[in-house]
C-alpha cells in the first residue's frame, strides 16, 4: 500500500501502490481496470508457469486488447514466470516489497520500430506519409543500420457470414474500410498481401549479402505513399484503391517493377504462408507501435515518435540531432552529459534582491514610526516643562502681590 518514508536528505518520499497478480483467468485489460479500481499506478502481471518462456523471450509478447482497453490509464508489465515467481514469494513473507519500474524505451546502437497496420487505413497513411522523411534520414547510412523498420499487417478472422470481408479463407480478413462504399475487407487483404510481397522482395534485393536485413526497404516506402495518394478509400466516386491502381503504381517504381514477377509470384503461390505469418503475428490494437520490443504509447505523430527514437540511441546520432534542432529541441548524450550542478545553498541573485528590498522597507518604516514616536514624546516633554514653567510663574507673581 501507499506509504510515506522519511529520508535524511530529501524529505517524505511517497510510495506508489504496484499490484501483483498471475495471468490466467480472465484478459489482461481487465485485470489491469481491477487494479486501477484498487487505486494501482502500476501492475505487475506474472507470465503463467505453463508458458515457459524465458524472460529474454517475454519481451516479445504483446499483452492484447479485449476492446476494453481505451478504459486503461496505469501502466502495466508482463514478466517471465521465472522472475515473477521470486516476487510472489516476497509478497507472501512480507506486508510490503519495495520494486523500481522504469518505463524508458530499452536504449540500443539501432533502433528497432515494428508497426502494425491496415493498407485501408487513413490513420496509417497519414503518419507513414509524415514519418516517411525521418526514416530516410535515419535510414540513409544502409550500411550502419541505426534504423529498422518492419510493417505488420492486421490479418484478422470473422464469421463465416462475413466472406466479402475475408480473402481464401475466413482466418483473413481486414475490417471494411468505408461502410457501405465500393471498397471491400477482401480488397484490403489483397492489397496487404501485395505490399508484403513487396517488402518481402524489395528489402532483399536490396542487401543481398546480408541475410538477416530484411529490416528496411526504400522502395516499399516510396510505395505505400504514392498508393495512399493515387488509391485511396473513397467513399463517393468510382473505386480506385484495388489491383489496378496497385499493379499502376508499381510500374512507376523502377525498383519494384524490375521485381514485378517475383512479387506477382508471392502473391499468387506463397500468399498462404505470408498472410498466415501476419495473421499470427497480433498486436493490441489495429494501429500499434512499438520500440525495441517496447509498446509505444504515445501519440502516434511523426514527431512525437521520432522524438522517442532518438531518446532511444546508447550513442550520439547526427541524424538525430538535426532532426530534433528542426522541431526545436536538443538531444543530450547521455554519455555526455555533464555532472548535475550542485544544489543552490543560499538565496538567487533575484530572492536575495527582493529579500533586501523588503528588509529596507521595514527598516524605513520602523524608522519613522520611531521618528514620530520621539517627536511625540518630546512635544509632549516640552509642553509639560512649559506648563511647570508657567505655573511657577503664576505662583511666584502671587507671592510677589501677597507682600
């Protein structure tokens, strides 16, 4: 529970209330609302001992959403069984256990950004369109790779009633993007398959001696930016976001139309592994970010997330520092930063300042009051040693007329 300990130094610390539990049972988001209910700033959810996963391998895992989960406002983390397991003993032995939580991004030489995303979605062009410049200045030394980034595509399953929303089968399918508009869920998944065939081609041709790159690819961005402008959902006209328009933009491309045919044979022969990879591959929500296998729970604008990158280097990145002068900012390498000054002893030039002004002004105020008083007390003196004066003048004149 919360608590407030004394410190010699600093003075009452509050203690936040972190809440424990084991997975299973019922989803996380609610688990994580029980908790908020309970008062928690943050919860700790220990991985089930069945799962076995090492706490190397529970980085990777996405605690999902059960729809409820715009309700969440305390952060949470789940943690491998193996270390979840020490802190329900200590939770057992002791009324309170003291934990540190650090929700920085994990920093790294190069940044890892997986995003999750619908072809259909306006939401994700319009901030692949944005963030596009800063992944190519990022991105423009391929050869030291400070930046990866990998598109997921939401591959979803529907009922059986829902067949003009899935494509082959009813494990892929994509929410329909315009309601009642010509453009389909079926067409959707087509048009995500496509720009995975494209990813899939274009990353490996270009760094064909590096097997593990698959991580970046220059021509997919040039794609999904002119597809999101020349094909886009439309709710009113003729339909123009479909194969068409796609197999259009690709011929405007050099790159990827000298790959035309390997992409055009993914997307009729290999298209079950690929959809499946992605279908399986689940995020917590239709539009999800996240950094260094670390969820990304801020705005998703360009510069908000750009921001997060660069505070995410282990080293300084020019790259970064242009960037952030551009949006008016600085980055600080944390490597080399200077030591904190010490803390201020005494009064600031401006305290100590006003701190005189108001001693002068008591000073002057006690003065005068000590002025008046003084004048007072003499007239006051005075006019008694007239009265005596006078009065031993009246008494001397009537001795005087007494003779």
């Amino acid at each position: 529970a919360p608590a407030e300990q004394e410190g010699e130094d600093s003075g009452p610390r509050k203690m936040f209330k972190v809440i424990l539990v084991e997975r299973g049972g019922c989803t996380f988001v609610q688990k994580v609302r029980e908790a908020q209910k309970l008062d928690a700033h943050a919860v700790v959810v220990v991985d089930s001992a069945e799962s076995g996963k090492l706490p190397q391998e529970i980085q990777s895992v996405i605690m999902g959403d059960d729809g409820w989960g715009s309700e969440v406002r305390i952060p949470s983390v789940l943690v491998a069984h193996s270390d979840g397991r020490h802190l329900i003993e200590a939770a057992k032995n002791s009324s309170m256990i003291v934990v540190g939580l650090d929700w920085r991004l994990s920093p790294s030489r190069e940044v890892q950004v997986d995003f999750w995303m619908s072809s259909g979605s306006q939401e994700a062009a319009q901030f692949l369109s944005s963030f596009q410049p800063y992944a190519q200045k990022l991105a423009q030394n391929r050869s030291s790779r400070i930046l990866d980034f990998i598109p997921h595509y939401v591959i979803i399953a529907m009922p059986e009633m829902m067949e003009t929303m899935c494509f082959q089968e009813m494990s892929w399918c994509s929410e329909d993007p315009d309601g009642t508009g010509p453009v389909t869920g079926r067409d959707v998944v087509e048009e995500n398959l496509r720009q995975i065939c494209i990813w899939e081609a274009t990353s490996k041709k270009e760094n064909p001696e590096d097997a593990n790159f698959e991580k970046f690819s220059w021509a997919w961005w040039q794609y999904v930016k002119r597809f999101s402008e020349e094909c886009p959902v439309r709710t009113t006209g003729p339909k123009v976001f479909g194969k068409d328009c796609s197999y259009k933009v690709m011929d405007e491309i050099p790159e990827i139309h000298a790959l035309k045919g390997d992409i055009q044979h993914c997307e009729l022969v290999e298209y079950g592994r690929h959809l499946q990879a992605h279908a399986s591959a689940k995020a917590w929500g239709p539009l999800a970010l996240r950094v260094n296998g670390w969820r990304f729970r801020g705005v998703l604008e360009a510069e908000t997330v750009v921001r997060a990158l660069c505070s995410a280097f282990t080293h300084r990145v020019a790259a970064c520092d242009e960037i952030i002068a551009s949006l008016g900012g600085s980055r600080v390498d944390p490597h080399q930063q200077e030591a904190p000054p010490p803390p201020e002893v005494g009064l600031s030039y401006h305290a100590a300042g006003l701190s005189l002004l108001c001693f002068l002004v008591a000073l002057g105020l006690v003065l005068w009051l000590f002025k008046r008083s003084m004048s007072s007390l003499v007239r006051a003196a005075l006019r008694e040693e007239v009265m005596l004066e006078v009065k031993a003048a009246v008494l001397q004149r009537a001795e005087f007329g007494g003779a």
